[in-house]
C-alpha cells in the first residue's frame, strides 16, 4: 500500500514533480517510500533500479515503486524448501 501510495501522490502532484531529480518534492517522496520499504520489506535489487527511475524526467511516470514492490515481495508467501 506504501508504494502504491506513493505512486498515486506523484501522479496527483505531477506539476511538482514533473522535474524528476530537479524537484524537492519528488526527491523527498522517493528517499521517504526507499526507505520505508527498505524497513519494511527488506533489501531487495528491484529497488535500485526503482529509486533510479524516479530520477529520470518522464520515467518518474512510471509507477516503479508499486512494481518493484511486487517483485520484492512476489515469493514472500511461499514456505521454503526442505532439505
């Protein structure tokens, strides 16, 4: 829900992030929801790629966070094998 959140505020704040790493605003959401999910999920690769995204002018449309949460978390429901 974090991520998603995230995502859909970007997109309602889009003049103010428009900038990607020349807005404020859009450095501090993403350094906020990095973070969170950092703490909260644990370190996964997919958010790197996601961070940097939201860097870039126009790819910040993207809703990167909500996908590299789903990639983070896509196998955290299944048990691990035995051996």
């Amino acid at each position: 829900m974090l991520a998603l959140g995230a995502d859909v505020l970007q997109m309602f704040l889009l003049p103010l992030v428009l900038g990607g790493a020349m807005s404020p605003v859009d450095d501090v959401i993403d350094v906020v929801v990095a973070l969170a999910l950092s703490w909260l999920v644990g370190w996964h690769w997919a958010f790197l790629p996601a961070f940097i995204a939201e860097i870039v002018p126009f790819v910040d449309l993207v809703p990167s966070w909500t996908i590299a949460t789903l990639i983070a978390t896509r196998d955290a429901g299944e048990p691990a094998p035995r051996t």
